[in-house]
C-alpha cells in the first residue's frame, strides 16, 4: 500500500495489481481536519501515470469481459463479506482523513456495502430482453456487453460511498476501472483496493492512480477511456461533462447543490428541528444532499426558535468522540471560503441568530466552524444561491407552500428537498411540484438506495444516465440487437 520516506507514509498507486511509485516527486500531505496531524504524503501523478494504468486496465478487460457474470458475481460477494468484518476498521479510516463523525463514517460504510451487494447482483443486472414473433418467423432479442475501460473521479466528502457507487458495477458488468479519488482523502482508496484484491480481483481490473488536475484531465481525454464517472462541484462537473463528452466518451456528472427543506405549520416540531440538525450539520455541512435552506412555511417563530436552541446544544469535536454531531470541515482554506460567505450574508442584510464564528476562538486545533444560522434569507441573496458546503444554513420566509416552492423552481441546482407536514394535500402538491430530483417526505436525507438511480436534476447532474440502479446498469453496458429470420 505505501512506503515509508522521512517517517511520513508515502502513499502509491495501485497498477496492474500492485502498489507503485508515481513518476513525479511531487506530493501533498494529508491531514486529519480535526487535530492538523499529517496522517501520510499522497502523490500527484502525472500523464505517464495514468497511460500506465489505462494500458494496464485494457489489457485486463480483454479477459475480465469473458469472465462469466456469475463468476464475477462471487468476486463481489467475497469482497462484501470483507467489508463487512473490516467495517469499524474502515470507519475510523474515514474519521482519521476525513473527520466526519464515527456514527456517520459507520453509516457512510454501511452504504458502500450496499452498492457491493447491488453490483453482487450482476447475473440479474445484465439480462437483455427478448420478443418472439415481432414479424412472421422473426424474433428480436437484446444482450448488454460492457464498454472498456472506464474512469471515475470522487471527492473528499463520501470517500469509501462515492468509490463504491461506481467500480462495484462496472467491473460487475464486466468493464475494468481507473479510479482518481481525492488527493485530500486517498488513504480509504487504497484499502478498498487491498480488500478487493483479497476477494480475488483479478490484476488490472481496478486500477488507482492519485493526483489532481493532471490526471483528472489525462482521464477525460484518454482515448481508451470510453465512460467517465464524477462526483464534485459544480463548476469541475460542467468541465468534466463538456470536456469528456466532447472527448466521445459517456459521462455521468453529479454536482453541486441547494436543498430546500419545506417545515410547514403542521409539522411535528421537535422532530422538524432534529431532522433539519442532523441534515444540515452531519458531515459539517459537507455532503450534496445536505439541508442548506429552510423555507419556514407561515407565522412559525416557534421553529426558528427551537433550530436555534439545538444548534446552540451541539456537540462539536473530533469525530471519534462520543455524542459529537458537528465535526470540522476538511481543510483551513475551505473554512476560509465559509466565512466569505458568512460576510456575504451580513452584508447582504440576512439576520445573522446564530454565528459558528465564535466556535474557532476555542478550537484552535482543527477546522472547525460552528452551526451558523442566517434568519429572513431572500431567494436573491448570494447565501441562498451558492453551494457553501459548510454549517451554514439560511432560513427563507414563506406566506404559503405555492411561494416556498417558487423560491426552489429558481435554484439553479435541483438535488434533493424534504417537506415536514401531516397534511397529505401539502405532500402531494410537493411530490408533484417540488423541481428537484430526490424529494424527502418528513426525511432530512432523501438520498436513494443503491438499486435506485441518485437523480439530480438542473445544476446537479450533467449527463443523462445517473449512478446507480437500472441507471447504472446502462451507463455501464452497450446493447446488441439480434433479429432473427427462422423460414429458410
């Protein structure tokens, strides 16, 4: 997995089966958020790099798409069962590069686990289908085949998830795999591979090789690259998008976000307020389907009230202490980045209840930023608008559910949104109304299960075919139409 140069561990890339050095000398540290510790050195690899596991990877996949589907199916129940004796293993992982709390980090396996067992599937995954008698004496039937070689890039935020969303299935619809994950959280990459090839991966067909915007860029203009998966902000995805698709490949791009949770007048109160917490400040802010508004539906004092008691309740620390909710963000300059905001948002005229500023003048150690709350938010001002990926949080004032739903058909991202009502009329018009693609129903995180397809809409997703589910399965395979004639 790595050596060890000048008492820091020096991490390698994973090619053809085994771990090595990157060409370049040039590396980064990574940190733990929360202590400032240097946990090991990560490489920047450069174009050679990603020519050597592309090349690797191609030759892998000339015998990986022979391999039988069943066969390729056992892999992937080996490799969940390794898994699943390592999960605390892997999650402190995540807490030590990270710095989400350990129940989330837990939680965070658990759902990379359940993308395994999806992709262990693969015998029903890759049926075609079949019609007999489309004209007299002739059938059609469909086969899926798998495309090549195919390249995924993932961020700092779902280090073992977002990896898992994507080589599980496409390695299991027989494609081989190049994976760049975040150069800020390599560590778990690195061991997901060792687990993998413990499962009995054969060598090649999941390769790793960490860097930045050199082997993002040697990815989507590779031209045996021939699907490109991302996770990321919005401004990377578009890039990616254009450039890969430009480049001829499929690519699949999931981007930033703006999720509006609705709390209506009915709502239960108390848990509106606990759901809208963990929502908006799990993961410290960091996550795409994270709440980062809340549209406050009529004369409802009492909720804003309630937000801020509990937000001035939070545990805030280090995530691998008990009962801590709101950990640090990943790194100082996107704090930084954070307090820009927060000035903004004075500046803007939004009320400032709540300010996580003061939480910095006694945890001096780590990235931290506390639960920061803007009150009488307009739809037009920057915090309302921009991803900040941070503890903040606006609160928009809304006459009624028609206005509040105006306020999200004008975002430019369209992830996720959650309404917290009894009322089934308010549900329905919601389900049928609300302009983003995962809706929660009295649920702080709508995100979907592995065998259903991660769905955002406008801003947040670039692409036509979404991770996961029957998405997943055809963004990862090609189809072959047979007719066939039975009269000679």
């Amino acid at each position: 997995m790595a050596v060890t140069k000048n008492e820091t561990t020096l991490l390698k890339n994973f090619i053809n089966g085994q771990w090595e050095e990157a060409e370049s000398h040039e590396t980064l540290e990574v940190q733990n958020p929360a202590t400032q510790e240097i946990l090991a050195t990560v490489p920047i690899s450069t174009l050679h790099d990603v020519n050597k596991a592309v090349k690797a990877a191609k030759k892998a996949f000339e015998l990986w798409k022979d391999v039988p589907v069943p066969k390729r199916a056992r892999i992937f129940f080996k490799y969940h069962n390794l898994l699943t004796e390592n999960h605390d293993e892997l999650a402190k992982l995540i807490v030590l590069e990270n710095g989400k709390a350990f129940k989330e980090a837990h939680g965070e396996v658990q759902r990379g686990i359940e993308c395994v067992e999806f992709a262990a599937g693969a015998p029903s995954l890759m049926m075609g289908e079949s019609l007999s008698g489309i004209a007299e004496n002739i059938d059609s039937e469909m086969f899926r085949y798998p495309l090549g070689v195919v390249g995924g890039i993932t961020p700092y935020n779902f280090p073992m998830m977002v990896p898992l969303w994507m080589f599980p299935l496409a390695i299991a619809c027989g494609n081989t795999f190049v994976l760049k994950p975040s150069e800020r959280t390599p560590m778990l990459a690195n061991r997901l591979a060792e687990l993998f090839t413990k499962a009995g991966a054969p060598n090649g067909v999941l390769n790793i090789v960490h860097g930045s915007h050199d082997v993002v860029n040697g990815l989507i203009s590779h031209d045996d690259i021939k699907a490109i998966s991302f996770v990321g902000s919005q401004p990377v995805a578009k890039y990616v998008y254009e450039q890969s698709a430009g480049n001829g490949k499929r690519v699949q791009a999931l981007s930033g976000a703006k999720n509006h949770h609705f709390v209506m007048p009915d709502a239960d109160m108390e848990k509106a307020v606990n759901h809208v917490i963990s929502s908006a400040y799990g993961s410290a802010g960091q996550r795409c389907m994270a709440c980062s508004a809340v549209v406050v539906i009529g004369d409802n004092d009492k909720f804003v009230k309630e937000l801020k008691k509990k937000a001035d309740e939070l545990h805030i620390g280090n995530g691998m202490e008990e009962e801590v909710l709101l950990t640090p963000v990943i790194r100082k300059e996107h704090r930084e980045k954070a307090l820009g905001y927060i000035e903004k948002g004075i500046e803007e005229g939004a009320e400032l209840i709540r300010d996580g500023r003061k939480e910095m003048d006694t945890m001096t150690d780590g990235h931290y930023l506390g639960p920061t709350i803007f009150d009488h938010v307009s739809p037009n001002m920057t915090i309302a608008k921009e991803e900040i990926f941070a503890p903040v949080l606006s609160l928009l004032r809304a006459k009624d559910l028609d206005e509040g739903l105006e306020f999200l058909r004008k975002s430019r991202f369209g992830n996720g949104a959650t309404i917290y009502t009894k009322d089934a009329k308010a549900v329905r018009q919601f389900r049928e109304e609300a302009d983003a693609g995962m809706l929660g129903i009295n649920v702080g995180v709508p995100a979907t299960m592995a065998f259903f397809p991660f769905s955002g809409w406008k801003d947040s997703f670039y692409g036509d075919m979404h991770v996961n589910g029957k998405d997943g399965v055809n963004f990862y395979t090609r189809k072959k139409m047979i007719t066939s004639r039975f009269d000679f």
